[in-house]
C-alpha cells in the first residue's frame, strides 16, 4: 500500500525530468566547451618567425624597430640603436655586464628578449647622465679609478646608481650585496665600494646645506 505522505511519480515523468536534466548538462558542456575554444582562440600570442615591429622606450626616446623574435635587449640597444656602452660579456646572465634599467629595474638585457619589453622604460648607462655631465657614480668611479678592463663598469655603475635611488644611505654589506652579482675579471672591487660610499657621504653633507641655504632664502 502506497503512502500518502509519498509524492508518486509516474514512469513517464521520470524519463521526462532526467531528459531535461540530462539535456540542460548537455547544453552547460557544450557552452563550457565553446568558452575554452573561443578562450584558447584568443591567446596567447606568438610572434615570429619572420620581422616583428617594435617599439622600444629608452633613456625618454621612442624607437620604432623592425626585429627578429630572437633578438636579445642588448643586441637591440648595441646593433640596432648604436647605444655600445651596454656591454656584452658572458652573454648568458652570469656576469652582469650588460645591466640596464626596466622601469628602474636592474635587469639583464642579454637575458630580456626584445620583443618582451613592452611599453617598459629602459635606461641604458648613456642615459644616467645629464648631457655631457657624468652622474656622480660614474665620476667617482673615474676618480678612484674603478675599472681596468671596463667591460664590467657599465653595468657595475647601473647597480650601484640604482642602489642609491633606494637606499641614499648604505653600509658597506649594501654595496656589496648590490654588486654581489656583477662579476670584475680585474678585480677592482674595493674601489668600486669606495666610489660608491663616497658618493652617498656626499649626499649627506649636502642635504644639510641646500636645507639650511633654504631656510636663509638663498
């Protein structure tokens, strides 16, 4: 005896409700399946292998090139743009020679595909100076003599700027660590330290100075 309490379904009905179930499935995977082709469709996005057109962004200069995709930053910027204080050494990110700046970044160019730059700000050496003036780093590395080679000083330089944009003030460690990475066949290590301390003392006694001229109206 049926209980009363007990919805009864019928046969028919069963059938009728797992066929609406099982075509509303069917009409989800379709439209899954449909949203992963038209996803994969769109992305990502391959270059090559013939001529890609670029643009790249350095030192404030918009250059519009024409570039295989294989192309490295440093070939770019040395073959294609003439900028040869970048320098490549090991050419496979190891010694640090061809540092430069993407957005402030240090980065290794050899190590940086061209046509991966982007919209990015690159800074090569030739564009830490103010016209024909050195940035105080490279004019105290020219006083304390702080190259022999100088294959490793442009980037060795572009470390140690970048490590006084973000920290006016370091030890002797902070210097050291900036460089830890750029490697001086020559050896010239103690006086790349000098020339860099000296240029944060530097800025400690000026700052002081252009303060209190300030206070005075000069």
């Amino acid at each position: 005896m049926s209980d009363p309490q007990k919805p009864s379904i019928s046969r028919r009905g069963f059938l009728k409700a797992a066929s609406v179930t099982a075509a509303s499935t069917l009409v989800e995977s379709v439209h899954a399946v449909a949203k992963e082709a038209n996803e994969a469709s769109r992305g990502p996005r391959t270059s090559g292998p013939g001529l890609v057109p670029i643009v790249l962004h350095v030192n404030g200069i918009a250059h519009s090139l024409t570039v295989e995709p294989r192309l490295t930053l440093a070939e770019a910027l040395r073959d294609s743009l003439g900028l040869t204080g970048t320098k490549v050494v090991c050419d496979r990110g190891s010694c640090s020679a061809c540092t430069i700046w993407l957005d402030k970044l240090p980065t290794l160019s050899c190590m940086t595909l061209a046509i991966d730059v982007g919209s990015r700000n690159i800074t090569t050496i030739e564009g830490i100076a103010t016209g024909s003036q050195l940035h105080p780093v490279q004019a105290a590395f020219v006083k304390h003599d702080a190259m022999q080679c100088g294959f490793c000083t442009p980037g060795m330089v572009m470390s140690c700027v970048a490590l006084l944009d973000r920290n006016p003030s370091p030890t002797l460690d902070d210097v050291k660590h900036a460089v830890s990475g750029n490697l001086c066949r020559c050896g010239t290590y103690p006086k790349v330290f000098a020339a860099t301390l000296e240029v944060a003392q530097g800025r400690k006694l000026v700052n002081p100075i252009i303060s209190a001229n300030r206070e005075k109206g000069a």
